[in-house]
C-alpha cells in the first residue's frame, strides 16, 4: 500500500510539472546589439537573414554585416560580409543592401558613395557570392547605376521577382522613386515596352525606402516619409493590380512611440509561409539617443484587417515570440 501512495504521489508530481507552463521566448528590440539601419530581412535556406546598413558616418560605412537565425530569437552575426577592399570604387556611404538568391547564388544589390550629381561616381552596385554571409566580390566592377534619373538619386534598391518570374528593382531618394527592370543575369537593364528604361513610380509624400510584397494576387508597395534623422520618419503604404501601379497612399503604418523610440522606418517585410505570419523588420532610434546615426534594427509582428488593409504596427521593446523554421 505505502508503495502504491509513493507512486500515485510521483505521477502526481510529473503531472503537475507537465502542466507548469513554460515561458514564451521573445525576440526582444533591439535584436542585436550595433548600430544597424536600412534591414532587408529574408528567409534563405531554412533561416532568417537580416541585412543591414552599418549605421555610423559616411566615411565609416564602408562594409556590411549580417545576421542569421532560425527562430528570430537567437541571431549569429556574420562580419563584413562585403567591404570597400572587395568593392574598390565605394569610399564611403554603403548603404541598404538588398538581397536575391538565383541559381545558387547570392546578389547583394547596395547603394554606394551617396552621389549627389552625375559628375560624381557611384550609385547602385552588385556583389556576388556562393553562400548568403559572403564573402561577396564586386559583381560588376562598377555600379549598375550610376547616374540621376527622374530626379531619383540612386540608392535604397530593392529586387522584386514579380509573379511571370521577372526582376524588377525599386530604387530611389531625394522624394522620387523609380523602377527598372532587370536582366537575368543581373549584368545590365531591359527596357520596358515603350523603349524607357526608367519608370518613374513616386507615391505621395514618398521619400525613400522602397519595398513591394504580393499578397492575395495584390501587389503592396511601401516606402518611407519624413527625415531620416528625425522623429517622423515612418512607413507608408499603397496597393495596386501590378507593379507599376499607379499607387495611391493608403496610409502610415509604422511610426515613433514617444514612450518607445522615434524615427521608425526604412523596413523590410518577411513572410513565414507555416505561419503565415508576417514580420515588419525596420530600423528606430531610441529615446536617449540624439546622434542620427544611432539607429538600432527592430521587429514587430505585422497584420492585416479582413478587407487586406496592413494594421497599424505598434512597436515594441519585447518584439516577436519564437517561430523556428523547422
């Protein structure tokens, strides 16, 4: 009988241990220590990748990192993934990479030099490389893009693959936008139908930071407004039947909190197709910080209404639970 009890205790015991609940890991924001603006985050190979821009002054933003991981918790981080000793007409201002895996390759599309008339050299560049930390070599040996177009300096690039399997590349600052189209190989420009090759696409109030995604056959196009060193900087968005729009602004989805941070922008959108869950990775400066390059790489869950409409984001310090890949 004593025996009996023992054991009628111990499972008692296991049993209550089971249903002790076991505290949910979160994300936290920031999610890496560093200064790191511009994030294009990515799922490659099984993991999430974010790649940012080195945020300090220009001359020092000569290089890239990267971050990897497989559950948006715990994040390796993956030094100079790509310098200037690799790029050898970048000197300063490396700015907002984007990324596209083809044919088991890694492109690394990247603004360059910050150039302010056709007379100055840089623009958009590529680097290539066989695994997504690099390290990536200078693709081209020369920008992509080097010159002014519709009054759009050439930076903040993102590669869109558009549903026929088509790359298109949204890129432009100084509160003008444009859109190209890509060659396969990533070697040069197509032009488009009626023989342009640069198609001017600027939504309202847009001032940089391009971004598109598809979702439920839409084509969602996003960008940033306000200065990027100040507290308005936000996020906008416009929905249209195809990638050239028109984009009509439908409105701000991502701002400052003053009890947070201020200055919540320049994004990137990942899709986790097993949860369907959307992630809305963007850069912020925190509320003791006035130095305009002290911006930090955040995350927050981003979610739609049942008429499609993204919901306002309200960002956070604890950012997103744990969702492993595999």
């Amino acid at each position: 009988m004593k025996a009996y009890y023992l054991l009628l205790i111990f499972v008692m015991l296991i049993l209550q241990s089971c249903s002790v609940k076991q505290p949910v890991q979160m994300s936290g924001n920031p999610l890496f220590e560093g200064w790191y603006a511009d994030p294009e985050g990515i799922i490659l190979n099984d993991e999430y990748w974010i790649f940012p821009t080195y945020s300090d002054k220009y001359e020092k933003q000569i290089f890239m990192d990267a971050f990897s991981s497989t559950d948006l918790v715990n994040w390796t981080k993956h030094e100079r993934i790509i310098d200037n000793t690799a790029v050898k007409w970048v000197w300063r201002a490396m700015w907002a990479p984007a990324i596209v895996k083809k044919d088991n390759k890694y492109f690394l599309f990247f603004g360059g030099n910050d150039i302010q008339n056709d007379n100055e050299y840089g623009g958009i560049g590529v680097g290539v490389a066989d695994r997504p930390e690099g390290p990536y070599q200078d693709y081209l040996g020369r920008p992509l893009i080097d010159k002014i177009y519709n009054r759009a300096q050439p930076i903040d690039q993102f590669v869109f693959q558009d549903k026929d399997g088509s790359y298109y590349m949204y890129y432009g600052g100084w509160g003008r936008c444009n859109v190209v189209k890509l060659k396969d190989d990533f070697t040069g420009l197509l032009p488009f139908e009626d023989g342009t090759y640069y198609r001017e696409v600027t939504p309202e109030n847009y001032t940089e930071g391009p971004f598109m995604f598809i979702r439920d056959g839409k084509y969602y196009f996003m960008w940033s407004e306000g200065g990027w060193g100040g507290p308005d900087y936000s996020v906008a968005y416009a929905i249209a039947d195809n990638p050239f729009g028109p984009f009509k602004r439908i409105g701000k989805i991502l701002q400052q909190d003053p009890e947070i941070a201020t200055g919540a922008g320049h994004h990137s959108v990942i899709h986790e197709p097993k949860s369907d869950k959307y992630y809305i990775i963007y850069h912020r400066r925190p509320l003791t910080e006035t130095d305009g390059n002290h911006r930090a790489t955040c995350i927050d869950e981003m979610t739609f209404d049942k008429h499609g409409y993204i919901n306002p984001v309200k960002i956070t310090f604890e950012g997103v639970k744990s969702n492993p890949l595999k």
